[in-house]
C-alpha cells in the first residue's frame, strides 16, 4: 500500500512534532535497534528515526535497509531523520501517533 501525498502531507505534519525514538549508527541495524524498530512502529505507526551517520549515501541506503527489514513506508528524510510509518490495524489508540493526533485535530 502506497500512501497518497495527501496522507504524506498530514504524516509529515504529525511528525514534525515528534522526537525520534530509534538511533541507527554506522553499525547498522542491530538486532536490538531492529526490535525496537518494529515494537515502535506496532505501537505508534508513525515514527522518527535518527540516522547518526555521517555520509547522506550511507544514510540513503540505511533508510532503504530500515523499510525493507521493517516493512514499513518512508514518509519522509529531513537532514538526519527519517519518518517511518507502518498501518497497524490492532494498534492501541492511546499509543498511536495517528490516531492521537486525528482526536487531537477533531476537538477544536
């Protein structure tokens, strides 16, 4: 499932407000940064991930490894960061940074 730059749009707008919740280095993705990839996305769907790489290719080709081993689409790469989201159709609402940020816009 392709996301439609009208989702993109309101994606990147959520997560210009959130802080990144995984760090992946030169080292790759560890097992460890990998099950705390996947418990992020089960539980928030949308995601900021700090690439603490210094070379944009290796960056690049990091955030390709990220959404091939995840499953995950790319929303968005600003600098150093990548915005990551993944449909969860059991997600919890209360952890869900869509489904928080949807209430939060329904209610002014």
């Amino acid at each position: 499932m392709s996301l439609t730059s009208a989702q993109k749009k309101a994606f990147r707008s959520i997560g210009h407000h959130l802080q990144p919740i995984v760090t992946v280095s030169e080292n790759g993705l560890s097992e460890g940064a990998q099950q705390e990839l996947d418990r992020a996305l089960r539980d928030h769907e949308l995601i900021k991930v700090k690439l603490a790489i210094a070379d944009r290719e290796e960056r690049q080709a990091m955030v390709e490894e990220l959404v091939e081993a995840s499953g995950a689409e790319l929303v968005q790469t600003l600098g150093k960061v990548a915005l990551l989201y993944r449909h969860n159709p059991k997600v919890n609402p209360k952890l869900s940074n869509i489904q928080r940020a949807e209430e939060h816009h329904g209610r002014h």
